[in-house]
C-alpha cells in the first residue's frame, strides 16, 4: 500500500503528491511555482499521512489475519468557496 497526499497550491492552482514512504523533513514546495510551505503545516500533513498508512496496515492485518472484509482509507478535501455557505 501506498499513503500519499494530494496537495494543491493556491497560489498557482496545481497539484502534486507528497508520499508517506518516501518522507523527507525537507521543505514541501510547490513544484510549479517553488512556494514553500510552513514547516508546522508540514508536520500537520505528515502527522496525518501518518494516521491514514496506520488504519490502512490495521484493515490489512485484520483482512490477513481474521478474515475480515478488506477496506482501504482515502482522505479527500472538495473547496466549496465560503461565500456558497448560507
């Protein structure tokens, strides 16, 4: 399995992916503009990587080990524009 984030930049509205295998404490930037994120924010998103391969490994072992149903966990953000809330 493979737990990755799809990260969309604001400033030039593209997307790239960061992967938990893979982490690296270096800078997160925005391939296509080179902005930089927050290192707190980083440690949010790594935080959260973190969480989503954990449940995952745990529906895999209870699927190998207990017959269990297998699901798989995916996080995902849909932008609705603040001013579309009543």
């Amino acid at each position: 399995m493979a737990t990755k984030a799809k990260i969309t930049c604001q400033n030039c509205n593209n997307s790239f992916d960061v992967f938990w295998a893979n982490w690296s404490e270096s800078p997160i930037r925005c391939p296509y503009c080179l902005k930089g994120m927050d290192s707190h924010m980083q440690g949010e998103i790594k935080a959260a990587l973190a969480t989503v391969a954990d449940l995952n490994q745990h529906f895999l072992k209870y699927h190998l080990e207990h017959q269990e149903p297998l699901f798989v966990v995916s996080v995902e953000h849909t932008h609705v524009p603040l001013d579309k809330f009543d």
